[in-house]
C-alpha cells in the first residue's frame, strides 16, 4: 500500500485525461503488474522478476550474475546475512567474533540497484502459480533459484539431531563455543574425577574437513589457552576424540595427504579413531558399533550432510542427501524456469554416479551458470550446461598446519596453511571483515590467545 502512494502522484501528474473504459482497463493494467511483477523490492516493473531463495554462495553469485541483466532479482533468506561457512570453526571455537565471518546482505547488494532482499522463511515453492510460500506474503516470479544450502544428516536418527551439536550456522557456532567454555567452568567446580573428565571430554563425529578443523581447534583451545584460563584443572584429563566411519580422514584428498592429516592430529594429541561408527549417544554417553563407549560432555555432528529442509517440501524429485535432481543446464526438466544451484542441487559429474561435492566453489560457479542460463532463456536462446572448474581443496588442521591439493600441486605442513590463510581472507566477504579475521589471527597467532572466549546467550546448567 505504502509502495502505491508512494508511486501514484508522480503517475498522476503527467497523463493526459483518458476514456473511462480506457483508464479502468490501464488502472487493472497498473494493479496487476504492482501485484504480479514487482521489481526488487516491490517496486513496480515489467522486467521479469528472479527470486533467489538463499543469499549464501550459490544465492549470491546468481544475483552479482544478474546485476547488470535486465531483470529484477529478489534475494530471500531467513537471516539478514551472508555466512562465510568454511570458518565457523573458529567462532565455535573462540577464535573469531561471529560477526567477522558473516556480512549483511544489504550492504553486498547496496551496489546493485535490480537487486533487493527480502527477509523471511520460505515454506514451499507453488511451481504451477510461479509463487514462493513464505512466513510473510507469498512472492511470485517468472524465473526461481533454489539455493538454500544444506543442512545436517543424521540418516533417519533423530536422537542424534536432539543429543549432538551441529555447525551449520553462527548459531550453533555460537552454541557449541558456550558449551565448551560451560564445560570447563562446570569442570573446576566438579569433585568427582570421573565426571571432571566427562565434562572434558569432546567427541567430534565425522573425519571430513569440519570436523578435522574442529578437533584440531578444540585441542588447541584447550592445550594453549583454557591451561591459563584454568590453573588449578589437570587439562591432561580433557579428551578430543575424531571419529570416522572410513578408514581415512579426509576421504576427498590424496591418501598421503590423508596420511598426514592423521599424524598431524594425532601429534596433536587428538584420539582419531578410524572405522568407527556412532550407533547412539545417550546422556553422556557415545556408544560405538563395536560396543565400546566413551563418556563425553559434548559430542559434535559432523558425519552427514543433506540439502536443506526445504527439498522435502517440493514436489521434486530428489538425490541422494535429499538433493534436487536438475538438468545438466541447472533447472528442473518439468520446469525449466526454476533453476537449483550449490548444496541443493544434485547433478551428477559425467554421469559416474556421483554428484558434484557440497563445497562453496561447485555453488558459485553454478550460480554463474544459472544467471547466465536465466538471461539465454529471456532471449529465448540454447542454455549452456554447467562445467565445473575444480580450483582445489584444503584444510588446517591446528596451528602453522594444513593440507592443500589444487591444479596438481600437493602440500602439508606450513607452506599449506600459508595458502590456506590467504586464500580464506581474501574469500571473506567485506575489508571489514578481512581485517578483523587477519587482526584476531595474527593475536592468536603470536599470543597463543583467543580473545573471544565469553559465555553469552541462554546459559548451560546441566
Ligand atoms: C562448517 C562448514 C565448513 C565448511 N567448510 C568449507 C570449506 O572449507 N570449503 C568449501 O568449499 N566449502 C565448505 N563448506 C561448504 C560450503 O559452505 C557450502 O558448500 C556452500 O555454502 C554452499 O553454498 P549454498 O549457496 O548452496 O548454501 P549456503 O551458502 O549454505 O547458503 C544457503 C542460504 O539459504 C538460507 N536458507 C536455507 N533455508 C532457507 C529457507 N527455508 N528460507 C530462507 N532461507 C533459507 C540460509 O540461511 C543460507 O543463507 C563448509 C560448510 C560448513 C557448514
């Protein structure tokens, strides 16, 4: 209402009189493309109108493709921010501030003006209306990208979601941080030994990237820092335990990298157990598949990913991890307007049965692809199909440590973690944030401190 006021005057000052058969007709014109062709952000336009449904990797990129297009591009997600995933590790660790790695989505569009955003949960997507379902008013569009991301898999297990912790967003970073620093304020208190050491004791599940640079973070914090913080604690009784189901971590890297990866941690002094499964976690205690337990304060799920929640309310059809199936040029065979990029999309790479991994350069790229796909279709051209350039891999695991494997080089050790700091920094969105990261590693780097560790939010009594 406020966006027809708004507009009115300046229409209805200029127009010369018309016929009243006429202005009715020009008037239902008028409404109709303010309600069913809103530009950016409600703004009346004739242009058509993409709706990006997630403003991280994938969502993004499909917008800075688009920004010169004529189109109008609205970009909805459920928080007011851009999430830098590959480094919220260290916010669940105390070694950043959650919002060095997170960055508004306002100000990255601020430079695009056929791009607005619009803040809310999307429910469902009505294909044969061209509307998206929201917490708020339904959106309609001519062209949708599906790219809201993925989310924990706990393969049909839901006490593992209700007992374990997940680091999927600054929320359960933020989550995780108070209930590891709880942990040792809880554990100076405790008298009995046993309990002390449960309190200690952290169990990270999964060996892939996450949970590598979670279990190497977490022995750091506790062998460099929270030894300070707590004199009087034996830190020998904390534990950070790794555990993979393969025989591996790290299963996308070469085997010596892989190799190295598990001395490292193991030097470290991480308890990397291979071929081990989760079958429970109850109270405190992890049961194993070949009946061996560990009793831990906190136990991490690292060990599965899907597409988000999202995918189960579409009538689609779906991959493994609940991904959507998509054409190789991106969209959806019954409806080619609608485009899936990033973690949701599930293409296979030459049809070897594997879907292309859930990393953020697979997500940019295909966003590319999408915009470029969506233009090709408002000019009624052939769509292209997606071609991935794979950049690389890498990990840090702790301090001074990492492993790289990209265009043929393979590294371990400093001149990795070298790699992986510049390539991470300059891969975070907004200076702001470059310089906070850069500032906070090099104190933590030379001081062997992390400033961020503070209890805040809802506190943890149990
Ligand atoms: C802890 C962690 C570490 C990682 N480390 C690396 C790494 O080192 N290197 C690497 O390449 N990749 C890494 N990844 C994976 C990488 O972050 C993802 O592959 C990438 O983010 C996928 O991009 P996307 O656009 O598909 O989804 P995302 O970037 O996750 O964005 C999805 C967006 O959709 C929004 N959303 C979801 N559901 C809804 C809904 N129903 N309504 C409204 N909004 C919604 C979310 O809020 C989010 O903003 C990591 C991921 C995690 C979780």
């Amino acid at each position: 209402m406020t966006i027809h006021n708004q507009r009115l005057p300046a229409q209805l000052d200029s127009p010369p009189a018309l016929e009243p058969e006429v202005a009715e007709q020009s008037k239902m014109m008028t409404q109709r493309r303010i309600y069913d062709r809103p530009g950016p952000e409600n703004r009346p336009s004739a242009r058509p109108r993409v709706v990006v449904i997630g403003a991280g990797f994938g969502g993004l990129s499909v917008a800075r493709h688009l920004a010169r297009a004529d189109v109008d591009v609205l970009i909805v997600d459920r928080n007011n921010y851009h999430g830098f995933w590959p480094l919220l590790y260290q916010v669940a660790t105390a070694g950043l501030e959650p919002e060095s790695i997170a960055h508004p989505v306002r100000a990255i569009i601020r430079k695009y003006p056929n791009v607005g955003f619009r803040m809310t949960e999307v429910r469902h997507v009505d294909f044969e209306h061209k509307q998206v379902l929201t917490d708020s008013t339904p959106i309609s569009y001519d062209y949708l990208v599906l790219a809201a991301g993925s989310a924990n898999n706990y393969f049909g297990n839901d006490t593992l979601a209700e007992r374990t912790y997940g680091l999927k967003d600054i929320d359960d970073a933020e989550r995780l941080r108070n209930r590891v620093l709880s942990a040792f304020e809880r554990a100076i208190s405790e008298s009995d030994p046993e309990r002390r050491s449960t309190l200690m004791t952290f169990v990270v599940v999964g060996g892939g990237p996450t949970g590598v640079e979670l279990a190497g973070a977490f022995i750091e914090l506790i062998r460099h820092v929270l030894k300070h913080d707590y004199p009087v604690l034996d830190v020998s009784e904390a534990h950070v335990v790794l555990v993979e189901g393969m025989d591996s971590v790290l299963a996308a890297f070469p085997i010596a990298l892989r190799r190295k990866a598990e001395q490292r941690l193991q030097t470290m002094g991480v308890d990397v157990r291979l071929q081990t499964l989760v079958t429970s976690v109850e109270g405190d205690c992890v049961t194993f598949k070949d009946g061996s337990q560990v009793r831990a304060g906190t136990v991490v799920w690292a060990a599965g990913v899907r597409a988000a929640l999202l995918s189960d309310s579409l009538d689609v059809s779906l991959g493994r991890g609940a991904r959507v199936r998509v054409e190789p040029t991106l969209n959806l065979a019954d409806h080619p307007e609608v485009f899936v990029v990033g973690d949701m999309a599930y293409l296979e790479k030459d049809q070897n049965g594997q879907a292309y991994p859930m990393v953020a350069q697979v997500a940019i790229q295909q966003g590319k692809q999408a915009a470029k796909n969506i233009v090709a279709q408002t000019f009624k051209r052939p769509m292209l199909p997606f071609r991935y350039v794979d950049k690389g891999s890498m990990a840090t695991i702790g301090r001074r440590s990492a492993v790289l494997d990209a265009f043929g080089v393979r590294l371990s050790g400093y001149p990795a973690w070298l790699g992986w700091l510049f390539v991470h920094l300059m891969a975070l969105v907004g200076f702001r944030n470059r310089i906070i990261v850069l500032t906070n590693w090099a104190y933590n780097y030379f001081t062997y401190d992390r400033g961020v560790r503070l209890i805040t939010g809802a506190k943890e009594c149990d």
